[in-house]
C-alpha cells in the first residue's frame, strides 16, 4: 500500500531519515551568498527602497497573503534579478513528485515506494526545462523554519543531481537561501536571515545573491 503525504507536512527530520539529508556546516559549501557577489546600481537600490516602503505599506492595512507578497515584493526581486529574460523563465504550480527510489535512482518505481511526496511548487525559474531555482512565499504570519522542509522536499526533486539546487524562502519579511547537492550524499546549507525590519534595506542583499545564483545557473 503506498502512502501519499503532501509536501506541505513534511518535516526535516523525516527528510533526514528517509532520504539521508544532511546539513553542512562548512562556510565553503555555500559560497555564493556571500562570496564576489555583484553589486547593485543606485537605481536599483532606489527601486528596491520603494519595494521595502510599499511592503511596509501595504502591511499596516492587512496581513499580506501569499499572492500579495509575490506581487509587492517577489515580482520586482525577479525582473531585476534577470530571471524573466531568457535562457531563464518561469513555470507556476508546478506539480511535484518523489519517493525514495526516485532520489536514489532518479525514477519512480512505485510498485517498491511504500510513501511518496507531492506538493505544488509555488514559483518555479528552469533553464532548459531543468529546475534550478524554486522560490517560496509563505504567509506573512508563518515562520521561515515551517517552509524550508517543503523547499527542500523540491529540491530533492532536481533531475540532474551534478548540478546543485537553490532556493530562496520568503513570507514578504523575511528571506533566507538554501542549497542542496545530491552528489554522494544529500548535503544542504542555509544563509544568513534577511530582514526588512532593520534599518538597512536587506533586499539589496537579496537582490545580490539573486544575481549571483543567476550567474551560477547561466
């Protein structure tokens, strides 16, 4: 009998179990969020103000839910990031799913697969029909630890595992990167937590590591 549990629900422990996800605490496997990242130009910097002014906005009215935070703040992130020029473009709702055997051998047998995992993708950037980057936006009220399992729980879903996977989690407020290589075994990373709430504007770090995710993946 095969189980279905929705990608939603699933937890980090259960992924470590299941599929031997491990997390690395080595600062030299994710680099890229911090390393020769590129510089933003005083437009865009003006731009990205006037992105953090409208969220803050927008939000002493009413919590923002998910559709409004892709349209206040993820859509503009996006454009100035490239990801809406070729060789990238974006996929939405994209179904999604795994079982064990498909990260061990990438496909699914189910006939052998007692639990498999689905979940819709809210916002999905593929070069050449191939997943590399998959950005999630949750709830305002949510926490980011709540939506990095399901962002993870994508991830290991990447057809192609030489090449490593990232993602961006956001509930509008908040934004934090993860990576994961399925290599000899499934290792992930975190960055730093970015905020909206300091004086600084954050989305200007935001936007970096966008761009320098992009150069990765071009």
């Amino acid at each position: 009998m095969i189980q279905v549990i929705q990608a939603q629900n699933v937890t980090l422990a259960y992924l470590k179990k299941k599929f031997a996800l491990y997390k690395s605490e080595d600062e030299q496997f994710f680099t890229e969020w911090f390393d020769s990242i590129p510089e933003n130009s005083e437009l865009e910097k003006q731009y990205l103000d006037r992105v953090k002014n409208n969220y803050l906005n927008v939000l002493e009215n009413a919590p923002l839910l998910e559709e409004a935070v892709k349209l206040v703040v993820l859509s503009p992130l996006l454009d100035l990031a490239g990801f809406y020029r070729p060789p990238f473009y974006i996929a939405t709702e994209e179904s999604v799913e795994i079982s064990e055997s498909f990260i061990i051998d990438n496909e699914v047998t189910t006939e052998d697969t007692k639990e498999i995992i689905k979940g819709k993708i809210d916002v999905l950037v593929l070069q050449d029909r191939l997943w590399l980057l998959i950005i999630e936006s949750k709830r305002s009220s949510f926490s980011l630890a709540k939506a990095i399992p399901q962002a993870l729980t994508y991830m290991l879903a990447n057809p192609q595992p030489d090449r490593p996977t990232y993602s961006l989690v956001m509930n509008g407020e908040d934004f934090q990167f993860i990576k994961l290589i399925k290599q000899d075994k499934l290792m992930y990373a975190l960055s730093d937590r970015f905020t909206l709430y300091r004086r600084e504007n954050e989305l200007y770090k935001v936007l970096n590591i966008l761009k320098k995710i992009g150069q990765v993946l071009n």
